[in-house]
C-alpha cells in the first residue's frame, strides 16, 4: 500500500471542528475559551514521546496538539490528517511560524493513506464525536492497522455527563436542524462505552482519565496498546 491520497476519499462529505465551514477561523479562538490546552499536553505526555518517533494525529484541525507536541519533542517526526483544507492551511501558517516541519494531508480517518505499522504513536483529540457509530469503527480500525506493535494510541473525546448531555459545544448542538445527528454522533460517548469500542477494535486500553473543561462538560482521555503488544 502506498502513501497516496486518493481525490475520490478528499472530496467526501465531513464536518468541520465546529460543525459549519465558516465557523473555522474561530477554531482557535474555541480552543482557547474552552481550555483545550492542558487536555493537548496531558495526551503529549501519556504519549511518552521518544526521540525519532513517528507521530500521526488523526482529525488535527488547525494542528495545536501537532504544534504543542512538537514545542515538547523537537526529534520526531509529525503528521497530520484532516479532510479540511482550510483548516490545514491554517496548520501549516501555525507550524511554519513556530519552526516546526509538519507533514500535513489531506484525507479521511476511515481510510487512513499510510502503511501498515508506520507509526509508533497516533493522537485522536475531539474528533470521534463527529463520527457514526460504523465510521468510528472503521478510524479505529485504521489506527490499529497502521501503528507498530509496541505503538500506543492516545484519543481524547467529549464524554456525555450522567443525564446524556454533552457540554463541549452545548448551545450549537442543540439547534433544531443539528439536534437529531448529533444525538445519534454522542449516543456512544457515555460512560465507558469509547473504551469499550477501542477494546473491541483490538487494543488494551488503560483506565479512562478525566479533565473538565474551562466552560462546563468533561473529555474523557484514553491510552490503548495493540492487543499482545508488551508494555514497556
């Protein structure tokens, strides 16, 4: 298998970070106001980086994990997935700015363009959600193909509180036209049903962390193995 984008996947249907195209610019100004920042440096330092890692971040957006994560570790090498050319130009402006070379491509998590076991570690931060339930299968079942054997995968998502509500974008999920599909998006997002939908895809997965967000809602971090990798 090549390392090929294909035009057929880039033009596919997908939701933007904040759900409308136009709402992209204001990506960073959301990762501010809901306090993103220590959920990216608790997922860089779950990671446990290594020199000459090959780090893939699935749904990177505007590249902020990318970029922290290469503030924190200069020698691995780092790349970026998202089907969203607008907010991968944007990436690629905050990389070139903070002196980081960032490979950036353009595709979709259901079929990721890498080979198999090309990557030592993959992040996953507050894109599962926009997924559906087969979709979110097929990501992991991706990620599982392309990480090594002694690989981890590091996926951060909004999780649903004991009443079934999700606090991350609260108001804008509940307009009339997006309530519907977004209901059916985080329906798999209570308790521990993300980890268990990692366990089923084939990895060990280590005990859920929490980290509340700055406004209101929780993400729930999980670190997984591939099944019968040893842990270091």
């Amino acid at each position: 298998m090549t390392e090929k984008l294909s035009q057929t996947r880039a033009e596919r249907e997908y939701i933007p970070g904040l759900g409308k195209h136009f709402l992209t610019p204001l990506y960073d100004v959301a990762h501010h106001v809901f306090g993103l920042r220590p959920i990216h440096q608790e997922m860089i330092t779950l990671a446990d980086l290594r020199d000459g890692h090959r780090v893939l971040d699935v749904g990177c957006g505007t590249g902020n994990l990318l970029r922290a994560t290469g503030q924190r570790h200069r020698n691995v090498d780092l790349i970026g997935l998202d089907p969203d050319p607008q907010a991968l130009a944007r990436a690629g402006r905050k990389a070139r700015r903070a002196g980081l070379v960032i490979r950036l491509d353009r595709g979709f998590a259901q079929e990721l363009p890498y080979d198999d076991g090309s990557f030592d570690r993959v992040f996953s931060s507050l894109m599962l959600h926009h997924l559906d339930s087969t979709s979110k299968d097929a990501l992991l079942a991706e990620v599982r193909r392309v990480l090594r054997p002694d690989g981890l995968l590091v996926l951060a998502d909004a999780v649903l509180d004991e009443h079934g509500h999700d606090h991350e974008h609260g108001r804008g999920r509940r307009q009339a036209g997006m309530r519907g599909r977004m209901r059916e998006q985080l329906r798999d997002n209570a308790a521990d049903a993300v980890s268990q939908r990692i366990t089923a895809a084939g990895f060990t997965v280590e005990p859920t962390r929490t980290k509340a967000l700055r406004i209101g809602g929780r993400v729930g971090i999980e670190v997984a193995r591939p099944s019968g990798s040893a842990q270091k």
